[in-house]
C-alpha cells in the first residue's frame, strides 16, 4: 500500500449554484420584488458581518453562460452552520424564485506535499489563512471539481509517496508564477461529493484562469493523472449589482 498523504483541514465549504426563474420573477409587482431584495440585502449583510468577526467567509458572483445565474460560496467553520446558512436561504421568499441548479460540498486542504517537515503547522500563521481564508472579492470566479486518475498504469494512487510529492512540487511551480494574478483555494472532497476535490481560483483578469490551467495543463500531474468536471466562471455580485441583476 503506498503512504497516504496527511492532510490539514480548515473551514468547510459550500458551493451553491442557482438559476432564476426569470418568467416567474417578471409577473411578481414590484413592491414584490422591493421587499424579496431587502430580504436578500439583510442575508448579504448577515453573511459580511460573519466575514468581518473572522468566523467564517462568503462570496456572490454571477455565473456567465446556462449553467447557473448566481452562486454563494460559503465557508464556515462545521457543517451545520453550511446547512443552516442554505436552510435560511431556501426559506425566504426569494428563493421561491430559485432553481438549485448544482451544489458542492468540501472542506478547505492542504497536504504534506507541502507541509515543511519537523515543523508544526498549525502553529504557521500562513498555514492557518489558507485554512480559513476570507475569500478573495476579485472581479471574477473560476469553479471546478477534479480528481486523480486511477486508470491502470496511470493510477495516481499506486505512486509511491517520493513520486508524487516530486510532482506536486513542479506543479505548484507553476501555481507560484501567477502569484498576485490568481488566487486559488483547494477544498477537498473525497466522502463528501463526487469529485475529490474542487478547485475555486479568483482574479480580477478571467483571462489569467485560462492561462494558468492551460499551462498546467502540460505538466505531468494533468496530462496523465487529472480528470477534470464542469467549469463555472463568473463575474462578483455586491449587493448593488445583485438588484441590477434582478431588475426586469
């Protein structure tokens, strides 16, 4: 059996991705929609507050294309709290005019491909921000689910310990290069969805998302052993541009 790679954990997360229903929402009055809006403001300011205390972290953003108009990217410190959060949310009138469209669960990682060995590294200050972020409100969001090929030869699993930390090296090697153009947060997932991990990278250039997966795309933890699931990218909702959104 090859060793398993420890990992850390931080804040679990929640990806919930929503349609809305446009036909429904334009025969609903306008004193309607005026108060469905300050239902949802009360939510986003709700969701800042916790920002700000530091117990957990969320981010809105537009979904560009058929997949979903909108998601909430939530985390937060248990599960419960993920649950009580999207329970919240289903309760509210505005929600009525919602399709859950795709959702994602996991909890945010980092593995001992990176860990610094004989050192501690819940007592890293670096280590604990990756664990629990607050979630970059960059223009734009790049989502996606991925797993590690286990495919007869090409079966990441059956690598011994030495080979694959050498490979996460050189593929973070190339991660360092978009440093201060992409910010990126590894959730894993493995018992929890269907993927084993998802990835979500922000930046204020889109442009930069396709860049970096591309060329990632060459190196050999890709090219041979990654599987990859849908992509959704959007642009950042505030709560002034969550009500253009809605404005019919």
């Amino acid at each position: 059996m090859s060793e398993v790679a420890i990992t850390l954990e931080g804040w679990y997360c929640l990806h919930d991705f929503r349609s809305v229903n446009w036909a429904a929402w334009r025969l609903s009055t306008a004193e309607e929609q005026s108060r469905m809006l300050d239902e949802l403001n009360t939510f986003l300011k709700q969701w800042s507050d916790v920002e700000e205390s530091k117990q957990g972290s969320t981010a809105v953003y537009s979904i560009v294309g058929q997949k979903a108009d909108f998601v909430f990217m939530h985390l937060r410190e248990t599960l419960e709290e993920l649950n009580e959060i999207e329970t919240a949310f289903n309760k509210t009138a505005f929600a009525s005019f919602t399709t859950p469209t795709y959702s994602y669960v996991s909890v945010v990682e980092l593995s001992n491909y990176v860990n610094q060995p004989g050192l501690d590294p819940m007592e890293n200050p670096e280590i604990l921000a990756r664990l629990k972020p607050i979630l970059p409100k960059a223009r734009h969001i790049c989502f996606y689910p991925m797993n590690k090929r286990r495919d007869g030869n090409d079966n990441w699993y059956m690598l011994g310990m030495d080979e694959r930390r050498t490979m996460m090296r050189s593929h973070g090697m190339i991660g360092r290069k978009y440093a201060g153009k992409v910010k990126q947060i590894i959730s894993g997932s493995v018992g929890f969805d269907n993927w084993e991990w998802g990835v979500t990278l922000f930046a204020e250039d889109a442009l930069q998302f396709k860049k970096l997966i591309y060329e990632m795309r060459f190196d050999e933890v890709s090219a041979r052993y990654g599987d990859f699931g849908d992509f959704y990218v959007g642009n950042l909702l505030d709560a002034a541009k969550f009500t253009a959104l809605l404005k019919v």
